[in-house]
C-alpha cells in the first residue's frame, strides 16, 4: 500500500510563450497524505496545467512544488490518467500495463486488472474494449508503481451518468487500497462532490482560487442532502466566476 505524498504548491508566475499576462500568478494549494483533491473552474482556466506542473512534464514556471519536500523531477513518478486512456493499440491490456516499468510483473498486471474490475481481459486489445474498459485500464497501469500521487484529468468525461458512477465505484476501492493523494480533475459538480475531501474553485486569468471547500461526510458514502448541498455552493461559485 502506498502512503500519500504531502504536496504544497506556490507558484509565483507561469506563463505560455511570450504572453505577458500569466496563468497562474501567486498561487498557493496545499493538499495533505491520502487527501482527494478535486480541481474544478471553467475550461481554459489551468486545471490540466497545474496536473502537469504537479507531474514534473511542465518545468517552466517561476516558484516552488514540493511533493515530500522534494521537485516534481526528483519525486518518484506519479500516476497519470489523462483525458483519453492513451492505450497502446497494438498491445494488449496487460502489456499496456506492463509497459510502464520492467518491475511490473504479468502477475501484477493480472492483479490490477482484476483490483479494477477487468479479470480475465489480459490478453484483450483495446479496440475490443469499450471505452469505460479502457478507463479502468488505465487506471490500473497509473497504479502500477504503488504511486504516492495519482493524477486523474477528468476520468469520467464523455461516458454516461450510469457508467460514471460505475467507475466512481471502481475509482473508491482502488484509492481505499493504495491511498495516494489524489488530485481529480472534472467539470462534473457530481464527481468531484461524490469523490473528494476537499473541492478547490479556480477562476479567472491569471487563476485565482475562487472557493476552496473541505467535504463532510466520507467519500462515496455521502447523502442525497450532502450532494445537493456541496453542489449548491459550487453553482454559486460558479456563478461569481462568470
């Protein structure tokens, strides 16, 4: 089981190119071991970018992240789900597992499917998966190195309430048995209302945090009037990011 990361972020100025006006400018976030962070605020606003400052794939930015103390590029590698499961084509869902480090046995693959709900679809490619499949594929292969974060860039986009809430529940257990700290990305108020501890608002250019909410209740196991609730207040906000 892995232990989640302290991560704190303070980013002073990040910006793209030669524009002069930043995306981000004095922003600091804090999320605690194990907690689920959940990223929302309009399209364009610098969600996928803080997830990929977080990752270590963005380096260019004045200021400091520190994951345990340590850089994004000397933290151990996070798990990374991205918008669309980025499978491999040609290889099968356990090899797109496997692919992610040569200390990832058949054995681990095997098991990770079946954490995710996908035993026996070892040998399937993935065009013989549907698409909520292969959003449990990758998740598993983002769970293959035990990571101490986990990066989710909005998981349940395109598929149907239902199927979502399907994977609400797969995503629950998964995170129950690894405990990363955990940072979701959705413009869905459902999701991040059900899956989160704490809910954080971005809005505006450069981004700004608008609202930042610690969730009652437990994760997965909230009340109808706890959902309408939190997602009253994030409509409010949403309202006076407009």
């Amino acid at each position: 089981m892995a232990d989640g990361a302290h991560i704190a972020i303070n980013i002073r100025r990040k910006t793209f190119g030669n524009s002069e006006k930043p995306l981000f400018s004095d922003l600091q976030l804090e999320a605690e071991p194990s907690q689920i962070v959940g990223l929302i605020g309009p399209s364009g606003v610098g969600k996928s970018t803080l997830l990929r400052l977080i990752s270590g794939i963005d380096t260019e930015f004045e200021g400091s992240i520190e994951i345990d103390t340590l850089s994004p590029s000397s933290a151990p590698i996070p798990g990374y789900v991205f918008q669309d499961p980025r499978l491999l084509p040609w290889l099968s869902a356990e090899a797109n597992i496997r692919i992610v480090g040569q200390n990832v046995s058949a054995a681990d693959a095997t098991r990770l499917l079946k954490e995710v709900g996908l035993a026996g679809s070892e040998a399937a490619l993935p065009h013989e998966l549907s698409g909520g499949m292969q959003r449990r594929v990758a998740l598993a292969r983002a769970l293959a190195l035990s990571p101490k974060v986990l990066l989710l860039d909005e998981p349940f986009v395109s598929l149907d309430r239902k199927l979502a809430r399907d994977l609400h529940k797969v995503f629950l257990a998964v995170i129950n048995s690894y405990s990363p700290t955990v940072f979701l990305v959705s413009h869905d108020f459902e999701d991040v209302a059900q899956l989160a501890d704490k809910i954080v608002f971005l809005s505006g250019q450069p981004a700004r945090i608008l609202a930042e909410y610690d969730l009652p209740g437990i994760a997965g196991q909230r009340q109808a009037s706890e959902l309408a609730e939190i997602s009253e207040a994030l409509s409010e906000a949403e309202e006076r990011s407009e």
